[in-house]
C-alpha cells in the first residue's frame, strides 16, 4: 500500500453503502458507532497523507491513465498540504457532527448517517481531486447530501424553504460552474487543472476564458455564501439541524473559498499576473463588504441562530481577504483561520444546543430553568467561543486574523484590515450577547436526560483544544501556503511528474507584535459590545423613525424568499463579470 | 447561424431563471430550474460538436473515422443524471411544504417578520 | 422585495449577465469546430487500450470512471433524501386509498389495463438488461438500462399491484440492492489497488472487440451501476407512491369540512 | 450547421420558453415531458446518442413521472 491518495473519499463512501445495507437491522447505536469508525478512518487516512506529502506532492491518477504528451486522460488527485488539510478539517468536523448528532437531532436514523458519510466523502473529494470537472461533481454531491440533511425537520415549514432555498441557489450555482468549465474546456480542450492552466499561460485570457474565471468565482462564492450570495444560508442555518450547521460552519462555506483559491492558482494566477490586481481588489472588497455588513447584522438580529448565521458569512468574509490578497502569506493566514475560527463555530452550535436554544426533539425553545447543567455547560462553552471569535490569541482564529491582516496590509488594502478587526469584534460580542441574554432567561424546566451534556461538552472542549492547537502549526501553514501558491511547480508535477522542491518561507510564523494588540482590542470591544451596553446606548443616540425603517427594510431583505436569493445571485454574478471584463487587458 | 446553438444555450439560461425568479408555484420553480439545467447540456454538446464528425461510437465504423467530442457527451450524461436527482429531492420537499401549509405559493412561505 | 421590484432588479442583473456570456461566445471557436486533443486522444485509446466501441461508455466508466463514481453517489444520496424527507412522520397514518372527493373506493384496475402491465414488464426488463450489458458497445449502459429496468418494474403498479409490488420488493430489499450496487462499484475500483495498481485500474482480460465479455471491467462497472439505479429509482418512486397512495387517509378527513 | 440541426435548435429554445410560460403545473408537466423528448431529439442530431437515450429515459419518462406523482399527492391533498 503505497498510495493511500483516493482512500479518504472511498472510505466514507464504502461506509455509507455499508450502513445503508444494515441499518434497518442492527440497532441505532452500532449504526452510529460504524459511521463514526469511518470519519476517523479518513480523518487519519488524511493524517497520513498530510505526511505524505510533506516535500512532494503527490498526483493519483485513476484508472493508471498517465497524461500522454501533455494532455491528461483520466482524472487526477493532486494532493499537497493544503488540500489534505482541508480534507483533514472536514473530518474532524464530521467527526463532531456524527458524535452529537443523537442528542440534537431527533431519532437519526441510519439514512442521516449514510448522508454525512457521502457529504464528508465529497468535501475530501473535492479538497484532494486536481481535475475541474471532478471538482464540480464533489461540489453536487456535498450539496446534494447537505440539502437533504437541511430538510431533516419535515414539520417545520422554515426548514423546508430553508431547504429549498439551499438546494435551488446552489444549483444555479453549480450550472454558473459548470458553464464557466464548458468555456474553459472549448478553449483549451482539457479538463486537469493543471493542463488548463498550463495552457491559458501559453494563449493568455480571451473573452470567454475571463468570463468563465467570473463564472466559477461566483459558483464557489455562492457556497461560501459572502455577501451578496448570501440568502440562503441565512436561511438554511437558521433552521437546520445542530450538527449539519456544524458542518456548514465549520468547513463547507470554507470550501468555497477554497475553491476560489484552488482555481485561481491552478488555472488563472499566470495569465493573470499581469492583470491580478483587479480580481484581488474584488475580492478584497467582497470579503471586506460581507465582514463589514454581516458582521454589524450579527449583533443586531436577536434570534441566536440567525445571529450565528450572520456571523458566518462574516467570518467567511474574513477568510474571503486571507485568500484574496493572492499571496503565499494571506493563503496562510486563511488556513490556520478557518481551521482555527471553523473549529470554534462547530463548537457554538454545540453550546446553543446545549443552553437549550434547540432541544433534543427538535423544536426551538428558549426558556430553560437557570442553574442547570447542561446550561452551564452551554454558557460556558458561549463565552469561550465568544472570546475565540473575537480573535483571543490563545486559539488560531487570533494567529490567523493577525496573518490575514499582516498580509493586507503589505497587499496595499489597509482598509480591509480595518474590517477584520471590526468583523471579528463585533462577532464576538454578538456570540457573548447570546450567552449575557441566556444567562438572565429563565423558564419551565424542560425534561431532559440527565448526562446528555457531557458527551457535548466534551465534543466541544475538544473542538476548542484542536483550535488552540492549531497556534502551533504557523509555520507549517507558511511552507504548505507557499507550495500551494506556486503554479508552475503544480502544473510541472503534474503534467511531466516533476518533483515539487519545498518552498520555504523561513520566517517564524506567530503573532508578534502590533498585530497582537489588534487581537486583543477587538476581544476588549467584544466583551463591551456583549455585555450589551454598546446596544442600550446605539437604542438610545440614534433616531427611532430611521433606525426603524432600515431595520424593517434590512429584515425584509432576508425574509427567505427564493425568489430573492436566485435574483441576487444573478446581479452578484453579473457584477463580477462586469468588474472583469471592464479592468482587464 | 454558427453562433445558434450557444444563442440557444443562453436563452434557456435566461428563460429558465425568470422562471424561477418568478414564480409562484414551487413546482413550476423546479421545473424552470431543469431548464436552466437544460441550458448546461446544449452548451456542453456544442462545445464538443465537430462538423462531419460521427458519432464517437465505432461498433460500426471505422477508427479512423473523425467524430465528435465524446468527452463533453460523458460530462453531459453526468449532469443528466445528477439534473434529474436534484429535481427528484426538490420535489419531495415541495411535497412536504404542501402537506404542511397547504400552499405552494413561494410568496406565502416568506419568513414572519420577527423581532 | 416585492415581487415587481425583483423583477426589475433580475433583468438589468440577467441582462448584463447575458451581455457578458455573449461576448464569452464570440471568442470561442466556432459551432462544429471542436479543436481537441482531449476527446481525440481518448477515442483512439479506447478502441485500442480497451476494447471498447462506445467511446462514451469507455471515458464514464474508465477514462473518467471515478467522476462516475461520483455520479452514482449523487444519485445514492439523492434517493436517501428523499426516503429522508417523505419518511413518515407520527401524526400520519397508513391506511388505504379512499378517494377524497366523494368518499367512494377506487375503481378496481381494468382486465385489459393489467394484462398490458403485467406483459409488457418482462420484455422492458429484458431490454433494460440488454441496454445495460452491451453499454460497452452500443449506446446505452448502466444508467440507461438502469432506469429502464425501473420503468418495467413499475409497469406492475401501473397494473394496480402496488400491495403486491410493494411485497416483492420491500423497501429494506431495495436499499441493500441499491447499496450492493454502490460498493460494486467501488468493490471493483479497489480490485486494481489490491492487485498493486491504482483504483479503477483494469485488472481483468480485455476480450475479443465487439463482444459482450470484452472491455475488461467496464461491463462489471455497467452491471453495479444499473443494478444501483434500478433498485434506487423504484425505492424513490414507491417513496412518492406511498406518500400519494397510502398516507392520505389519516390526514385526509381533517382537510374536508 | 445542417437545416435539420437549426430548426431543431429553434424548437427547443421555444420548447424551454413554452415549459416556463405553463404556469399550471399539470400542464407543466406535459410540456416538460416533451421538451424532454425535444431535447433528445436534439442530442441524437448532434451525434450524442448516449445522451439522447438517457435525456429520454430521464427527461420524458422518470422526472415528469415524478411530477405527476408529486401533483397527485397535492392534489390529493387539497380535497
């Protein structure tokens, strides 16, 4: 066994064929048992490829179809560090999800395990896979699996439109990708990643291969649900079960910034050097746009769950800038903050969970008696979570931040700097918010079983621990950003089997001076805004009429409607096609 | 003329999404959405079509025949299939909304207003 | 928004979308002048490499077998969703039809109606069965044949046999058969990582060209992937036909007046 | 482009048009179901044959069956 490459997708798969086969006769805790024996099977498989390709990357090609004179037959894995260690999070995620799930949802059965068995499988298939159309095919599965999911809750209305509004905004975000790819293979007759690009470096960007760059960035944006693209997850992760939004929030919005990254240095960074300010400016000011706006939105909305949901598409913000200052240091900062920042959000949900914010039988309640357990438990997993978000540099969302912003400052985008810091203050205050208010509530005391908060709390101290953790990896992050950002060696290796030399950046990766005092200004404003003076006083200095009408407005906006979603999408696609093509050449 | 298939192509996108846009029955949302869908399929054979060619399948033709792409054939046949899945689950969610609200009205289904 | 300020929000956004997809156009080669080398080089392979006549079949199952794969596992996830969210919930009830309108018992299924059902399920299986076993050759394979062999099977309900059809093959047969098919498949992509090759490598004897035992694995792939679509689209449609058919009553006289 | 390929071509851009105008649903359903076999049609003239068989099998045939299933059911339901 030498090459492990495909395993970390066929593990899960196997796994779910395998539940699906048994579930309806063995009992429901074997069932769980297995599916969790397959998350951490892959989980470790994606250990072990981490290790792997430490100095080299490695390129699987299924089926034994080497490229043939440059022109790549079959499909490829190309897995370097990066993509191993999203695959990784992935795992770790699911990992908590599957762990939690008998306690947040209601009855799991085996069909809810097979399915976060496929949605794990495709978020490490499209983490790993180094062909474009591939991509799409994991990007369809991973929604496909997460949308049924979303649906758990057939009795709740809201869960159903969620649902729905999931599953019809990604889909035309699937076809915007699959259109921009159908341009990109008439142009350069391939479908490898890395043939691709190699090719557009020789011909340069024609019309159609700029509009299928804008194309593909708004099919992966529209995943990652920055603003404008926004609406359905707004609506998703308001209502759908615990341990799917875990997910959601903890790698799969990730995964479309991922994706942007991945295309952009596979396929587009050579073409573009010449041009590449005008798509870092974009991102730049779509990342910056949805912390700046969702950020504020967070602490305004009063619904725990929509609160977190604004938070996501924040911090998706955030990493949307790491990723967009096309830079080996901002690609950096962004893994270690979605691995950092991801693991903590996992966890919230945990905690709303437990303050009973959602109970076991699905149904949302926010009155629980004060003093009990597992509320404690939940507040106290609150206000560590909340310390994170906001940047605390005990965990990685603190070391990533300051990454991310050291690396747009020295893009030129001070401003975006600015962002960040607010984004991640204002989040944080939203989360300590939730728990300040929870804290005063009281209510009927709702019956529950008596240790049901200990295997979750324990989940969550775990998830807060690999966060934590996650400080110690920087200069890892640096060595596997450079590598990832460096599109000849990819294309090099790939196409003729070139081994990759370790591009080193040699400086020590931690958070080191001003940048720490940014970290800990924005826990400071974080605390003041979550103990809800700053609210009271906003309430008390703005004009009630005006504040009304932008708030109604503001709430209209995000009423769930379809309809809306699919309208945004298309005037967010639109605009970006717009800024390309009108800056380019 | 050479330009129709993808003029093709784009009015069913265009068509396909004012559907959904406008819709005010769920299942006449889904099935706009197969057309959008639709759209992805012309353009991908159109992409892949070679004047003259045959069809890539040489059960009863020479090898050295020239024929159009078959890649872009599989890559269609994919969407195909996942096209149809997609639409399948949708409906099935449609289902329920109805049983639980007896309306299929998207309007009717936006988000209460909330504090 | 109301739905007239969408409206107008949508064109000007689909507008210039469009605009900007046409431009995209201009600068493509034109209809009819597919340039390659993918497609090319594949077709040459096929034939020689592989023994397969339909370059289609032989690049989604071999060339591109694992984004088939893929494929297959959407569909697979896609049949769970809706056993998902069609399962029954605790205020439904099973019960038979009642007709809700006028309170009378459907009419029972006509003679002529169910002899035409009940004949025409063999030869649809049949054809089914021969469209997925030449897919190698022929256009046609495991997908096809797969839904083919669905139709057939729920001609039998066509037939008015839904008790009967739902006793033959009870949802727990179906999901083992459609997860049989699904670890076929990749059963058969690992024989090439145990056999110290690569997944999806071809480990099996090519075969004379044009015969049914040709073309390595790629007829075994064929056979999972149809029996996997088979089994999930009836699972899927007798998922739709329980919700239409036999979850009406209970929730049915709470509706009327 | 053979005369053949552009009227067929033509139809089914008015096919797709025809299936979003029908806004009743059963109707909807019928006029899918041959924009399905339109769109078959399409694909054997473009030398896809495999497409075409499987954009039959599944455009025409599974997915309105679906439809019609799903309206039987709300239908059902409205009574």
């Amino acid at each position: 066994m030498t090459n492990i490459a495909p395993l970390p997708v066929v593990v899960p798969l196997v796994g779910a064929a395998a539940v699906l086969f048994a579930h309806l006769i063995v009992p429901r805790r074997v069932v769980q048992a297995f599916a969790m024996a397959a998350v951490l099977a892959e989980i470790c498989l994606a250990a072990v490829l981490i290790h792997q390709v430490r100095s080299t990357s490695i390129v699987y090609w299924f089926g034994g179809w080497t490229p043939r004179g440059a022109v790549a037959l079959g499909i490829s894995f190309t897995v370097d560090q990066i993509g191993a260690g999203a695959a990784l999070l992935a795992g770790v995620v699911s990992a908590a999800a599957v762990a939690v799930a008998p306690s947040t949802m209601r009855d799991p059965d085996g069909i809810v395990y097979a399915l976060f068995l496929t949605l794990l499988a495709a978020m490490a298939g499209f983490c790993l896979t180094g062909d474009l159309f591939n991509m799409f095919v994991f990007f369809e599965l991973m929604a496909v699996s997460a949308f049924a999911l979303s649906a758990y809750d057939t009795r709740s209305p809201d869960a159903l439109r969620g649902a729905l509004n999931f599953a019809i905004t990604n889909s035309i975000g699937a076809f915007l990708v699959l259109i921009g790819i159908a341009l990109l293979y008439s142009s350069t007759g391939a479908l490898n990643l890395a043939q691709i690009g190699h090719q557009l470096a020789r011909t340069g960007l024609d019309n159609a291969s700029t509009v299928a760059l804008s194309l593909l960035l708004a099919g992966f944006l529209i995943k990652a649900a920055v603003i404008p693209f926004h609406f359905w997850l707004i609506d998703t992760a308001t209502t759908a079960p615990t341990p799917l939004v875990m997910i959601l929030a903890g790698v799969l919005d990730t995964l479309g910034v991922y994706g942007v990254a991945r295309v952009y240095w596979t396929v587009f960074a050579s073409p573009l050097a010449a041009d590449h300010r005008a798509v870092q400016f974009m991102l730049v000011a779509v990342g910056a746009i949805s912390a700046l706006v969702a950020g504020t939105l967070s602490i305004l909305f009063s619904d725990p769950r929509r609160r977190m949901a604004f938070v996501m598409v924040a911090h998706t913000g955030i990493v949307l800038i790491g990723v967009a200052c096309l830079s080996a240091r901002g690609v950096a900062g962004a893994a270690i903050y979605a691995v950092g920042d991801g693991t903590v959000k996992a966890a919230l949900f945990i905690g709303l969970a437990l303050i009973g914010f959602e109970t076991a039988h699905g149904q949302r309640q926010d009155h629980d008696v004060a003093g009990s357990p597992s509320r404690t438990a939940g507040l106290a997993v609150l206000i560590v979570g909340g310390l994170a978000t906001a940047g605390l540099p005990l965990f990685a969302t603190g070391l990533g931040k300051a990454s991310i912003e050291k690396a747009a400052a020295v893009a030129g985008f001070p401003w975006a700097v600015v962002a960040i810091v607010f984004a991640a203050a204002v989040t944080g205050g939203a989360v300590l918010n939730i728990a300040s208010t929870a804290r005063r509530a009281t209510g009927p005391r709702r019956d529950e079983h008596a240790c049901a908060w200990v295997p979750q709390l324990l989940v969550a101290s775990i998830l807060f621990g690999i966060s934590a953790l996650t400080t110690k990896v920087g200069t890892w992050a640096a060595t596997a950003a450079g590598r990832f950002s460096d599109t000849l060696a990819y294309q090099q290796r790939v196409l003729s089997g070139a081994a990759t030399s370790p591009a080193g950046i040699a400086t020590r990766y931690a958070t080191t001076f001003p940048w720490i005092v940014l970290d800990l200004l924005s826990v400071a404003a974080a605390i003041v805004l979550g103990s809800g003076l700053a609210q009271n006083t906003a309430r008390r200095l703005s004009p009630s009429p005006m504040r009304s009408g932008i708030w109604t407005a503001i709430r209209r906006v995000h009423d769930g409607s379809i309809g809306d979603s699919a309208t945004w999408v298309t005037l967010g696609t639109a605009g970006i096609a717009l800024v390309l093509a009108t800056t380019m050449h | 003329m050479n330009l129709l298939p993808f003029g093709v192509a784009l009015w069913l996108f265009v068509v396909g999404l004012y559907g959904i846009v406008t819709s005010r029955n769920l299942l006449h949302q889904i099935i706009s959405l197969s057309v959008v869908q639709a759209s992805t399929y012309v353009l991908l054979l159109a992409v892949g079509y070679r004047t003259g060619g045959a069809a890539p399948v040489f059960a009863d033709i020479p090898t050295s025949r020239a024929t159009v792409d078959p890649i872009v054939q599989a890559l269609t046949l994919t969407d195909v299939v996942v096209g149809a899945t997609v639409s399948a689950l949708l409906l099935a969610v449609a289902v329920q909304i109805h049983k639980r609200t007896g309306t299929l009205d998207p309007e009717n289904l936006r988000r209460r207003p909330e504090s | 928004m109301t739905i007239r300020v969408r409206r107008v929000v949508f064109l000007i956004g689909v507008g210039l979308l469009a605009v900007m997809l046409a431009r995209s156009v201009g600068a493509l080669p034109h209809f009819g002048a597919y340039r390659g080398p993918y497609g090319d080089v594949v077709s040459r392979a096929s034939v020689s490499e592989r023994h397969i006549t339909d370059v289609v079949t032989a690049v989604n199952f071999d060339f591109r077998g694992f984004d088939t794969l893929g494929e297959e596992f959407i569909f697979f996830a896609a049949v769970l969703g809706v056993a998902l969210i069609l399962r029954p919930q605790t205020d439904e009830g099973v019960g038979h039809v009642i007709d809700c309108a006028t309170g009378r018992a459907v009419p029972p299924t006509s003679d002529a109606v169910r002899v035409l059902g009940l004949g025409l399920t063999p030869p649809t299986v049949l054809f089914g069965i021969y469209v997925v076993v030449h897919g190698h050759l022929t256009p046609g394979g495991g997908f096809q044949g797969g839904v083919i062999l669905a139709t057939g099977v729920l001609l039998i309900y066509l037939a008015g046999e839904f008790d009967d059809l739902h006793g033959l093959y009870s949802d727990s047969a179906l999901e083992r058969a459609e997860a049989v098919g699904a670890a076929g498949f990749i059963g058969l992509g690992l024989l090439g990582v145990i056999a110290g090759s690569v997944f999806l490598d071809n480990v099996l004897p090519l075969g004379r060209t044009g015969s049914v035992f040709s073309a390595g694995m790629v007829p075994l792939i064929n056979l999972s992937v149809g029996l996997e679509i088979a089994a999930g689209l009836v699972l899927l449609l007798t998922t739709f036909l329980r919700q239409t058919i036999v979850l009406r009553r209970i929730e049915s006289p709470a509706r009327r007046p | 482009m053979t005369f053949l390929q552009a009227t067929i071509l033509v139809f089914v851009g008015a096919g797709g048009t025809c299936v979003v105008a029908t806004r009743d649903p059963l109707r909807q359903a019928m006029v899918a179901s041959l924009f399905g076999i339109l769109l078959g049609i399409l694909f054997f003239v473009l030398q896809a044959p495999d497409v075409a068989l499987s954009e039959i099998v599944v455009g025409a045939v599974a997915l309105p069956l679906m439809i019609l299933l799903s309206l039987a059911k709300i239908r059902g339901g409205d009574r």
